[in-house]
C-alpha cells in the first residue's frame, strides 16, 4: 500500500459525520497520475441522504479534474472488515479497473488488500455501454 494512503484515510475518519450510527469511515484515494484525494462519511437524519467516506474521495477527485483510481484504502473502526458498501463498489469501479488495490484498514493499519475483481466479480462498467 502506498505510505500516504493510510494517514490520510485515518485523518479523513477522525473528520466523520456520523452522529446516528456513531459509524465513523474515512477513504484516500491515490489516482494514476500520483495525486491524492480523501473523505469521510457524512450522515443525514434522512438515512439515505448520507454519503459514503469513498464517495466523497471520490467527488473530490472528480471535482479536482482526475478520473482513474490507482488504488483506495478503507479505513474503519471494529472488529470486522469495513469493506466499500455494494455501492461505493460499484463507484470506485466507474474509475478503476478490476486490478485496482483496496486496501481495507482499521485504526491501526492495514487489514488485508483486495483487488477491485475480489469485491465486485463480474462487475458492469463504463466498457459494459454501448457507443453507439
């Protein structure tokens, strides 16, 4: 895992917005072009209003004018794996290939380390839509 990756994961959980779950998740995205970007979660009483720490790493990326995920790392805390929700798997691969790193981290450092193909086999993406 690249050495920035979880400092700035961590920082970005420590930033959390999580006063219903007390859920706290920070993510760090490091793009093919060497940049970083992170984020954290940020709850809503209207539970589905939330957004996901991978979402707003990714926003931020988006907003800075970066497009590719060279790898992301996924910091939570507890005793299981805190693993990209189905959805943010589904956005991380709209910028990644399935070779893409995610590492998945508690507050102490790395947990274990998936490919983008483990999390989300048989994935639909941007080369799934047809051009014409």
């Amino acid at each position: 895992m690249d050495e920035a990756l979880f400092p700035l994961a961590k920082a970005a959980m420590a930033q959390a917005y999580a006063p219903y779950s007390k859920f706290h998740v920070g993510a760090a995205i490091r793009t093919r072009s060497g940049k970083y970007f992170s984020g954290c979660n940020v709850e809503n009483a209207a539970y589905p209003e939330g957004c996901c720490a991978e979402a707003s790493a990714i926003s931020a990326m988006i907003h800075a004018g970066e497009r590719r995920i060279a790898e992301i790392a996924v910091v939570g805390k507890g005793e299981p794996l805190v693993t990209p929700c189905g959805g943010c798997r589904q956005k991380i691969r709209e910028f990644a290939d399935a070779k893409t790193l995610v590492h998945v981290c508690g507050p102490e450092g790395l947990r274990q380390t998936f490919t983008l193909a483990e999390l989300l086999p048989q994935a639909f993406g941007p080369n799934n839509l047809s051009e014409e």
